[in-house]
C-alpha cells in the first residue's frame, strides 16, 4: 500500500496551488467560507486526483463514483479542485458568487448541472448520498465497484437528520458509502465542544454499525491510504474522520473559528497568498 | 346534471354509495406502478399499512425501504434514490411529510430537481379521533409554494390511483394528497383523468354559481348543488383535482359563466386551494368569491362527520355560502 513519495509531492503541490486559488476568489468574491475550504484541500486533492473514479471530460459518465458535499459552503475548494481537475476553467473561479456566475455561493446544479447534488443547508447530504448508495445496492448488490462520498462538517454532525441517515446506513450495510468528517473543530459562532459537544464522535458512528478510520486529514498517504482501506470492508459503511486544522496553510487563519466565514481583504490576501507560494517553494526542495 | 362525458358513478347520490379511503386508490396505484415500471421504489417513515404502501412492499420487497421514523432523511434518502436514476415514492402522514420535512423536500428534492414523489396521508381534518396533531391542514400552501412541485388532490380511491399513476413520468416533484377515511367513490375507471385539467362534474343550463371542490369534500359540494337545484338556484361544481400547475383556462372559464365562485377544502383557508383559485382570478376575471375551509384554526377528536360540521365545511355550510355569494 501507498503512494509513492513523487504522487505525494504532486498531491501537495496541487492542494497548495488550490488553496492559494481559494484566498484568490473569496479576496474577489468579497464574502464566502475560509477555513473549511482551506483545510479540506488536501482531501479534495487526493479524492480528485488520485481515489475518485471519474472523468471531468465527461462529467455524466454513468459509471463514475459519486461524491456529494454535504456542507455546500466549503464549496470554493469544490469549485477550485474541479476547475484544476479539468471540469472548467481555472479563470472562471473568479466568478465565485458573482451574479449570473455557474459558481453559486452554495452549490447549485441548476447553474453547474456537473455537481452530483446542490447544498448548502447542513445535515442533509449525507441521506442524500445513503440514497445513492442504496440505489447503487438495488442494482449491483454486494459486488458493486462503485463508491459513494459523502463529506461532511463536524457541526453539521448536531444536526439529527445526520444520525436519522447514518443510523439507515448501518442498517442496510451500505459498504459502498464513504463519509468524510472534516473534524476541524469550528462553527461560524466557536468551537464545535463550546457551542455542542459532539465527542465522543467514533463512538457514536461505532455505535450505528460503521467502520471507522480516524486519519490526518493533512497528511496525503494517510488520505490515499485511508480511502484505499475502505475497499476491504465488508457489510458495514464506512466513516473516515480527518482530523484537519481550520483554516490550513495560513498561519494567520489557523484554528481561528472566527475565520469559519469572515472576509479576506486584500492584505490579508496577499500576506496568505505569500505564506502559500513560500510553502510551494518548500514543498519542491523538501522532495527534491 | 352529471356531467355525462366523464363516465362518473351513477350511484354518486344514492345513500348507499361505495365508500373507499382516498390512500387506498395510492396503495393500488403505486402498486400497478411497481409492475410496470423497474425503476419505481418505495421508502415508508413506519407507516406503511396506514399509507397503504404494504401493497407495493409486500409484493417488491427488494425495492422498499423502511426508513423508520425519521421523516427529514425519508425525503432526502429519496433524493439520492432519484438521482441515481429511481422513481422513488415515500409516504407518510401529511402532517410529518411534507409537514415536518419541508426544508429537505424544498433543498434536497425541489432545489435539487428530483422526482420524487411524495404521499402525504391523512390529510385534512376528518382524520377523526386522532386530533389536531394528526389533522394536516396546510400542507396544500407548504407545497404548492415549491418551484418544480406538482400538487394533486384527489376526489377519491380511483382518482387517487389515476393521480398516483400519472405521476410516475412527469420528471417532476409531485404531492399527491391523502385522507384517511372511506370516501364516496365518485368516478369510475372510465372517467378521464389528466394531471393539470379540471373537470366540471356537476352541469347547469345557466348557473349563477361555481363551486370548486378539491378532494373528498367533492361529494358534499355535488349534494349541495343538487339540493340548491331543488331550491330554484343553479349550479357548476368543478373537480379541481390538479391545484397546481392550475388549470387557469377552466376556471376562468367558469367565472365567465357564473358570475360567482365558492370554493370548498379541507384545509386552512390561508394558503389553499380557494388561494390558487383567488390569485388566477384576481388576475385574469375577478369575481366575487367564498372560501370554505378552515378558519386560522387547528383541530380536534371528533367523528370525520362531527368535525366537517364542526369546522363549517358541510353540504350545509356550502349551500349556507352559495345564498351568501347570490346576495353580494
């Protein structure tokens, strides 16, 4: 198992690349998420540019995996890892939020038919992506190759619908479904245990009959590994918590909660975006 | 008179008339449905027999999901189902769905563009003993509000298992509403039925009133305008079975012809049925109008019987409306 050390520099690389895209258009947009996004980026990249099975030439390709943001927010690292992955231009992220924009401020397939769901309201991607995987079963049984993602925030984790689904899922032994816990510890008002405890968190999923692998959610062989591992569960669905810190690759933002959607201005992006450019550059020599 | 193109029971006054719940015509439906089409799946919040959706479970356990009480991911799950290519019904009480679960089948199912088609039983207040809770009499304005929604409410059993089969291709969101109890079988098998077309049930020479009814409440509509036929004053009752997308030429239409419209449901006035009714004609031929339907009022336990007194939806408070209307 594993990636090799050149996949894993290449996963870097482009993960920074998005994130400095991501300061870029919430700087132009003048509103949007900024810690999610940025400390999902490193998972977005594995997921599409090594574990998802896909084609973004050919976005309704039936057979394709499927991969559904429950938390419709954090949608800048979407748009940004598809736009890198081939779906559109890199250009059109500057539209982020923008009237008339296919890059709505949550997602929204009337405008971008290539997303597999539109979101935004927390706690419902995960039924969402239960129904997916169900369907999936009712067709292909226990041999199905195809694999549902369903990622998800921790906060939206104090919704119920969250548990109706996840409950469900165990129950049907959904072994085709993957749920990814951003586990980054911040809400838009504090810290996810100030605001509503939701620990002991593997034990809740345990408890529904789920698999579960707690990851560093910044570190891209655990990621590739961990979505690999998945593939070998049998009978129970499977829940990957990435423990991520907010706001990621920003020292200014990191762990702040405050950052969970507050406005970029333009020094702070050019400060964020120097950081980044610095960590690309040591990414490089780190490898080399 | 009867309106004889549509082939409508000719016991329809008879006192001993067949008498069906409205969700029984879904059971049957969804059911005929599941036969023809691979593609139809079932999901039920535990209320399978009383939505009447064992019919299709007992017979494709494979395509039924028993999602349990949880309503929220019953729409959701549904959504997921859709986007993979099913054409997935779920069922519940009206009042729990699309009551409880609005925002998932406004976000999850509507927003989304998934055609999942939502029963909503007992519905209306002659769900009877069970009280208030139970008695879902908004779920006709929560629905109908919906981009992509289609809204059915249908007469009866047959009707209800036309509506239910009719839904199955439209590639929309569709409600269709339910009541509990036995409900005068009005139509036959042979009666038309297009999702969108209203139908006049009850003709007159030269009416001076229209009557537009919706759902089970149909039938006391009809015995009004044949009691008021007897009192010298002519009636139009229309079967509005299709409250949205409105069948805005048939209403305008009868306006035209009646000068006055009383419309009739069982659900809150604020939101309903008469509300679609009023803003076509307010827009295209406005009229003098009467509402039957509940007050800003929840309701109660009771018999179906004493509740339709009650609440002033009966053949006598219609009739009590139509006298009222002639003398604006």
């Amino acid at each position: 198992m594993g990636i090799t050390e050149e996949k894993v520099k290449e996963l870097e690389e482009k993960a920074n690349a998005i994130r400095i895209s991501i300061i870029d258009m919430l700087e132009d947009a003048g509103s949007g998420h900024v810690a999610g996004p940025l400390d999902m980026a490193d998972i977005f990249t594995v997921l599409y540019f090594h574990t998802l099975k896909h084609n973004p030439k050919k976005p309704d390709w039936p057979e394709r995996d499927r991969l559904i943001l429950s938390n419709g927010h954090i949608c800048p690292v979407l748009y940004a890892t598809m736009a890198y992955a081939g779906y559109f231009e890199v250009k059109e992220l500057k539209t982020l939020r923008k009237f008339g924009s296919r890059l709505q401020g949550h997602p929204h397939r009337d405008f971008l038919p290539m997303l597999e769901t539109s979101s935004g309201p927390l706690g419902s991607g995960l039924s969402q992506a239960v129904g997916m995987a169900l369907a999936d079963k009712m067709d292909h049984g226990m041999t199905s190759q195809r694999r549902i993602y369903a990622l998800l925030s921790d906060a939206e984790l104090e919704s119920g619908q969250s548990w109706e689904a996840a409950m469900l899922a165990g129950k049907e032994e959904l072994h085709n479904l993957v749920a990814v816990v951003d586990r980054n510890n911040i809400q838009i008002e504090g810290y996810t245990e100030n605001i509503m405890p939701i620990e002991s968190l593997s034990d809740k999923w345990r408890a529904w009959n789920w698999h579960v692998i707690e990851i560093d959610g910044h570190n891209m062989e655990e990621i590739a590994d961990s979505f690999e591992t998945t593939k070998a569960v049998f009978g129970k669905p499977i829940v990957i918590i990435a423990h991520t810190i907010a706001g990621k690759g920003v020292p200014e933002f990191e762990r702040d909660y405050r950052w969970h959607s507050k406005v970029v201005n333009k020094e702070q992006e050019s400060r964020a975006i120097k950081e980044l450019r610095t960590l690309g550059g040591k990414i490089r020599s780190e490898h080399q | 008179m009867l309106n004889p193109d549509l082939k409508l029971n000719t016991k329809i006054f008879d006192k001993g008339i067949e008498q069906v719940p409205i969700r029984q015509g879904f059971g049957e439906g969804l059911l005929q449905a599941g036969e023809e089409n691979l593609q139809v799946v079932g999901l039920c919040a535990d209320l399978t027999e009383s939505t009447k959706m064992n019919l299709f479970a007992d017979k494709f356990p494979n395509r039924f999901v028993q999602i349990g009480v949880a309503e929220q991911n019953l729409a959701s799950v549904a959504s997921g189902m859709a986007a993979m290519g099913k054409i997935p019904f779920i069922s519940s009480y009206a009042m729990f769905s699309p009551g409880r679960n609005w925002e998932q089948i406004r976000t999850t199912i509507c927003y989304n563009n998934q055609p999942v088609k939502i029963a909503g039983s007992h519905a209306g207040i002659s769900v009877g003993p069970d009280g208030g809770t139970h008695q879902a009499i908004e779920d006709i304005a929560i629905t109908r509000v919906l981009p992509r929604m289609i809204v059915l409410s249908p007469c009866d059993s047959v009707e209800a298992r036309k509506a239910t089969l009719a839904s199955v291709d439209t590639g929309t969101p569709v409600y269709i509403r339910l009541a509990r109890e036995k409900t005068p079988v009005m139509t036959t098998d042979e009666t038309p039925f297009d999702i969108g077309k209203a139908q006049i049930f009850w003709s007159s020479t030269n009416p001076k009133v229209g009557i537009i009814a919706t759902g089970g409440l149909l039938h006391k509509a009809l015995l009004a305008a044949k009691e008021l036929e007897g009192k010298g004053i002519e009636a139009e009752v229309m079967n509005l079975a299709t409250i949205k997308p409105l069948d805005d030429k048939a209403i305008v239409e009868l306006a035209k012809k009646t000068g006055r419209i009383v419309t009739v449901e069982e659900h809150q006035i604020a939101g309903g049925m008469g509300s679609a009714v009023a803003e076509c004609l307010a827009q295209n031929f406005p009229v003098p109008i009467e509402f039957i339907g509940v007050h800003d009022q929840f309701g109660q336990s009771g018999t179906p019987d004493e509740l339709i007194e009650h609440y002033g939806l009966g053949t006598k408070s219609i009739i009590k409306a139509v006298e009222k209307i002639l003398k604006r």
